[in-house]
C-alpha cells in the first residue's frame, strides 16, 4: 500500500499536480514569515536576557524555556482564543486565514530562537565580552559583536525553530481551518488526504514535508558540526 | 577642571591595601604602589601571584575587591589585552579597525592608522588574513595592535611577549615606545627587558598571601 502511494506521489509531483504545489508553497511562506519575525524579535531578547541583569531574569528564561515545549495544539488554541470574534485580536478577522497561522507559527517560533540564542550568547568565551568593552565598544557595537561570534548557533536556532514550524499540524488545523486554496498546508492536506482515503495525496504530501525537513535537519547537522569546531 | 601641570605631576594609579579574594582565598594583594602617568612599569611575580587580576582590577573588570584602588584616567581611556588574546571572527584589519570604529573615527582614517600599527608590529603583510588563521604570535601582535592603535592613557598588557620570538619582541619594544604619552603596564613571569619598561613592580605570591614590594 505504501509503494503504491510513493508510486502514486511521484506521479502527482511530477506532473506538479495544483493542490499538491499549493500547500507546499503555503507552508513554505507561512514558515518563513513566521520565523523572520520571530527571529528578529526573539534574537533580541535571547541577547538582552543573556547579557542584562534585572530581577526576574531567571524566570523569564525559564519561561522561554518552558515555551519551547508548549504542544502546538494548546498555542493553536490560545491563538482561537485571540482571534475569535470576541477575542483580543478579533476585530482584525484574522481567524481562518494564513496570517491566523503566522501568528500561532510565530508564538511556536520565539520561544525557541530566544532560547537558543540566550544559550549561544552565554556560552561566549568571556573574553568577547571582555574585548568589546576594553576596546571601548557601544551598546550597538557590542551587541552586532556577539550576535557575530555566535552566528553559527543563531543559525542553527532560527533553523531549529522553521523546522518546528513547517512540520506542525496544530495551529495550522486549529486557526487556519485546513481551507482548500486559503490556508490548507503540507500538513493539514496529509491529515486530510489520509483520513479521506486518498493515499496517494497524502504521501505526497508527506514526500514534501520530508524532503524540506530532511534538507532543514541536514544543514543543522552540518551547523552544528561547524559549530563545534568554532568552539573547539 | 585640574590644571594640565597639576594634573601631569599627580600619579597615574595609587593603590593602598588592595584585596582580592575568590572564595576563602586570596589571590592579589597590595599593600601600596604608585605608578606615575606616563611610565612604563614591568610587573613581574611567578604565576598566580595576582598579575592578571591586578590588571584586570586597574582595566575595570574586576570590580569585586576591598582596599583603595585610584587611577586618574577615565575608563573609556584605558585599555586591556588578555594573556591569550581573543580576535574576532575577520580580517586582522578589521580586528585592528574595532576600537576605531567605536571612537567613529572615519574609515579612511581608520585604515591608515590601522595598517600604520600594523607596520609597527612587523605584521603589515597579514591585514587581509582572516584573524582565525593566525599563529599565536601573529595573534599576540594583531591584539597588541588593535589596542595601540587607540593610543590609550592607560595601556594594561597581561604577558604580551608569551609565544613571540626575539624579532617578535623586538617589534613589540619598538611598538611600545610610540606610545610617548601612555602610561604602560606590562606582566611576566619572568623579569623583563630594561629596554622595555622603566622600573619593575614585584608581585610575590604564597599560597595564602600575596603582596606587592617595590
């Protein structure tokens, strides 16, 4: 059964069959948006968490950390809640369209780049920080000095976190309501083909997810080779 | 303000009775010295006697210790290169640029200055080199001139002639004497050059007690 959906698969990407290219392309851009944003935003606080002292510090960390683990069901939820009509957010009628995904990618995202980059700045030779200030660096200076010794591992962070979010099926089901031709993802499509017997779409699909994935997991293979080695 | 005469007559650092401790130990202590603006003081002392962390006390980043520690040059003015220097990911240039860089010192000025130390240093050949790919020596120098490049009043240099050869340590005499107005301290294990620094600064250390004789 499964060789012939593979056979099937094939077949249907060779012949770049519409539904299967348009949920590939939707996951690939709401992936993307999701974690540039989440990249800029949460670089910057993985860099003020490792670098500032404030009270409360050490919870905020933890709580980033916790976050990283969060299912992505419960995020899909709190992102419904959001953006349900009588939600927060809900006057932007956001729900069931690919931004309600980015959202929930993005909360999905940020705690594991702010994570990840709070551990690559604290694992900085201390005399990064040392130089930089002796040499009189500003705030600025120090700040693009750092994120540049450990770029490797941010890298590696914000690779981490696309991986996340382009494999996930919560948030995608639960605020982007799998609509064919609006918000229908790799993921949901398999969900979808699958449960309605249609094999041959799902391993498709499947044959998508995992290439992209394997690719994303490769290059974090080969970062965190050259990673080691940086520090080594 | 102090009047420039008045102000080049006072001592650059006065010490008294400085302390440091890490846990129950301690691992520098100065029971009083003075070092005057401009000199360039050889700090000697077998390893552990506190050199590092005397340095790292006067360049600011130790800020943990007990006693009396003055130095009339503001911090922005003094600089600090580690035993085992760190270069930056980059060219040797753009190593050498940094401190320039963050006194907005403009890019063509900052070239010129840079490949100027860089020629004092013996390693003008190596500015396109990424730092990375440097020896030791190399990297010593390369350090050692991105911190005279900014011709700081207070110039702190933790074992700078540790991996040079005899022409490495020559360049770097040469290099120091082009600071005129600096006041320069230099650590070793072992005593120093008369060539190189004007008077020498004994740090003996024991196992629970070190202190400093003039």
């Amino acid at each position: 059964m499964i060789r012939e959906g593979i056979q099937e698969a094939l077949k249907l990407l060779l012949r770049l069959d519409t539904s299967v290219i348009d949920a590939a392309t939707r996951s690939l851009w709401v992936s993307i948006v999701a974690v540039v944003v989440a990249s800029a935003v949460g670089i910057a606080i993985g860099l003020v968490l490792a670098r500032k002292r404030f009270t409360g510090r050490s919870v905020v960390v933890v709580a980033f950390r916790v976050g990283m683990s969060v299912p992505t069901v419960l995020i899909g939820l709190l992102c419904f809640g959001l953006l349900s009509r009588r939600g927060a957010l809900g006057e932007f009628e956001l729900l069931y369209t690919t931004w309600a995904i980015v959202l929930g990618e993005f909360f999905l995202a940020l705690p594991i780049v702010v994570t990840l980059t709070h551990g690559a700045i604290t694992r900085l030779d201390r005399r990064v920080f040392e130089t930089a200030i002796t040499l009189g660096a500003g705030v600025i200076q120090r700040a693009m000095t750092y994120l540049r010794e450990a770029r490797l591992a941010i890298m590696l962070a914000v690779l981490t976190a696309f991986s996340r979010c382009f494999t996930e099926l919560g948030i995608a089901m639960m605020v982007g309501g799998n609509i064919s031709g609006r918000t229908r993802t790799l993921t949901t499509a398999t969900a979808l083909e699958t449960a309605r017997g249609e094999f041959a779409s799902g391993v498709a699909m499947s044959l998508i997810l995992l290439t992209i994935a394997l690719l994303v997991t490769l290059s974090i293979a080969l970062l965190s080779r050259a990673t080691a080695e940086a520090e080594s | 303000m102090t009047p420039p005469a008045e102000s080049a007559c006072r001592p650059a650092i006065t010490l008294s009775n400085l302390t440091v401790t890490k846990g129950e130990q301690i691992i520098c202590q100065v029971t009083n010295a003075t070092i005057a603006r401009g000199s360039t003081v050889g700090m000697t002392g077998p390893n552990g006697s506190g050199k590092s962390t005397l340095l790292r006390v006067l360049a600011g980043l130790e800020t943990d210790f007990a006693g009396s520690v003055r130095i009339d040059i503001p911090i922005a003015d003094r600089v600090f290169v580690h035993q085992s220097p760190y270069l930056f990911s980059g060219t040797v240039l753009e190593n050498v640029e940094y401190g320039l860089k963050a006194r907005s010192v403009s890019k063509f000025a900052r070239r010129e200055l840079a490949e100027r130390w860089l020629a004092h240093f013996g390693i003008g050949h190596l500015a396109d080199r990424s730092a990375r790919s440097l020896s030791g020596g190399e990297g010593r120098r390369t350090a050692l001139a991105r911190a005279c490049v900014l011709e700081p009043e207070l110039l702190l240099l933790d074992e700078p002639l540790a991996d040079l050869d005899a022409a490495g340590a020559d360049f770097v005499a040469q290099a120091l004497k082009e600071l005129s107005g600096s006041t320069i301290l230099l650590s070793s294990p072992t005593p120093l050059s008369q060539n190189l620094t004007e008077s020498t600064i004994n740090l003996t250390g024991t196992s629970s007690h070190k202190r400093i004789s003039e």
